[in-house]
C-alpha cells in the first residue's frame, strides 16, 4: 500500500468521521501500469517501420477478403 496516500485517506477520515475507520475505508494501492497502452505504443513504432507500399497492398488483399465474406 501507498503510505502517503493511506496517511492522507486516514487524516481526512479523523477529520470527517467521529467513528473508528475500517482498513477498506483508508486503504490506497498505487495504481497499476497499462500494458495494453505500452503494447499499442510498440505496435505503432513497429507500424511506423513497414513500407507504405506494404501497407497498400495489405489493405488491398484485406478489402478483397471482406467483399469475398460477405458475399458482395
């Protein structure tokens, strides 16, 4: 747990509340990292390397799949 944040949730708590606080009421955990943006952030740099040709010619074969799928 975070001390300075449990001190702070503590202090506002004597400060609000003449009753005895429960360890839910003051408990603060730092928060957790975002791999799923760290990924996305390394997808895009990885993105930024390939060819536009390359790209072009992915979305080509990937509008021709969508028309064969949907039967248009």
């Amino acid at each position: 747990m975070d001390y300075q944040a449990v001190f702070d949730k503590l202090s506002h708590h004597v400060a609000t509340s003449p009753y005895v606080p429960t360890l839910a009421e003051i408990a603060a955990y730092p928060p957790e990292e975002n791999l799923h943006l760290e990924q996305m952030k390394q997808w895009k740099a990885e993105a930024a390397k390939v060819p536009q040709e390359t790209k072009e010619r992915f979305l080509e074969a990937m509008h021709k799949l969508i028309k064969e799928k949907s039967g248009a």
